[in-house]
C-alpha cells in the first residue's frame, strides 16, 4: 500500500512538474488582463489566434510548452490567449488590426501596443521577440532612465513614442534616441525603429535607405523571420 501511495504521488509530481512547463496564461477578461498588468508593472503578451488555424495549434503544442520559453514569459509577461472570433475578440481583432493568425502582440503595463507580429514562431524566435520588452521593463522597475547606458532600453521608448506620439517634436526625441542606441550596438531592432520614425516625419528615402539596412542586418543575425514589419514598411515606401 505504501508503494502504491509513494508511486502515486510520484506519478502526480511528475505531471505536475510537466504542466508547469511552458507559458502560463490568464483567464478572465482583456480588462482583468490589463489591470494585473498595471497592477504588477508587467507588460502584456497576447497570443491572438482562432481555433482553426493550423500554426496557431503548432505553436500551442511546441512553443509555448518550452520550459525556456515558459521560465521567460511567466517572470516578465502577463500572459494571454486571445480567441479572435469568440466574446470580445472580434472587436479587440478590429482594433488592433489583426489580419493573420496567429498574430504576437507585447502591450505597456499600461496597455500601449508596443510590438505586432504575424506568424507561428519557435522557441526560440520567442524568446527572441520578448527580449527588448522584458529587459526595457526590468530597467525601468530598477529606476532606470533612458539616459543610461543601455541601447535596448533606449530603443524600447524610441518604438513606444513611434506608437503612441505623433507631433514632430516627440518623434524627433525619438530618434534621438533611437539614434543613441544604434551608437551602443547597431542591430536591425534599433535600425527598424529609426526606419519607422523617419517614415512618419516624412523622411522617406532615408527611411527607405535604413529599412533595408535594418533587413540586411536581421539577415546576418539569423532573425530574418522577425523583420515582418520592416518588410512591410519597405514595401510601404518603394510604392510611394
């Protein structure tokens, strides 16, 4: 009898172990998401997805049940699965311009969209995609300003003015900054920031010129899959 008992706990430890691996994700709605978030100082990551696509299972039952992947989110992200069709994904679909599932968004703990990214990623691309957020986020719970010596830090608030401001003076702070941080370590995150920002003052050759430096460079760091956005603003600015 005590065998039994002891191979059954065993068992149900053993289990347990295995479902705490991989991204935990909240219940409850997109209003009790954003205000744990607020709440804890953590930004949001929100898988958007719909129960037919194909890539959206994949991901479910490979990437986001990577223990890495899992031990990154679960410290850094509040974490959500969206349904796109179901309660109020239709709306939140429409006001975030959700054209493909599955789509990655990472929002401010105060609910500003910081990053959208269309398509399945692997562990490891996302790892990748949460990095500037988690490290940006931790800097600023240690009080951290983007005076400091910290190019990702830098970046993380150039892209969030890119967002969220849109007078010229704003985004020419921006660059400022996004320009600082390529001065500390040039990559293709900062040059797509910089790329964006100058297409919204108007800039657009020079936009054009830093979008394809921005692709070059996520090509050389095998991180061309991650560059969607910097595809499409080039895309944006050859037809114009």
């Amino acid at each position: 009898m005590k065998q039994f008992i002891f191979s059954l706990s065993f068992c149900l430890l053993a289990m347990s172990s295995l479902f705490a691996q991989g991204i935990q994700f909240e219940s409850g709605s997109w209003a009790d998401v954003k205000a744990k978030a607020k709440a804890q100082n953590k930004p949001i990551f929100v898988d958007a997805y719909a129960v037919w696509c194909g890539p959206c299972k994949w991901m479910s039952a490979n990437s986001f049940t990577d223990a890495s992947v899992g031990e990154l989110y679960n410290s850094g992200f509040i974490n959500y699965k969206f349904d796109m069709e179901k309660g109020e994904g239709p709306a939140f679909a429409q006001q975030q311009s959700i054209r493909a599932y599955p789509t990655l968004l990472f929002f401010s703990p105060d609910g500003e969209l910081l990053k959208k990214a269309e398509g399945a990623r692997d562990a490891e691309g996302l790892i990748s995609l949460a990095k500037p957020y988690l490290k940006a986020n931790n800097n600023a719970n240690q009080g951290q300003t983007t005076t400091d010596n910290n190019w990702e830090s830098l970046n993380f608030k150039a892209w969030e003015y890119y967002e969220t401001k849109s007078s010229r003076s704003d985004l020419s702070k921006a660059l400022k900054w996004a320009n600082a941080s390529i001065e500390m370590n040039r990559n293709w995150y900062n040059l797509d920031t910089k790329a964006h920002l100058l297409a919204k003052l108007g800039r657009n050759k020079e936009a054009l010129e830093l979008a394809v430096d921005a692709i070059l460079a996520a090509q050389d760091a095998n991180e061309l899959a991650e560059a969607e956005e910097t595809m499409d603003l080039l895309r944006k600015l050859r037809n114009n």
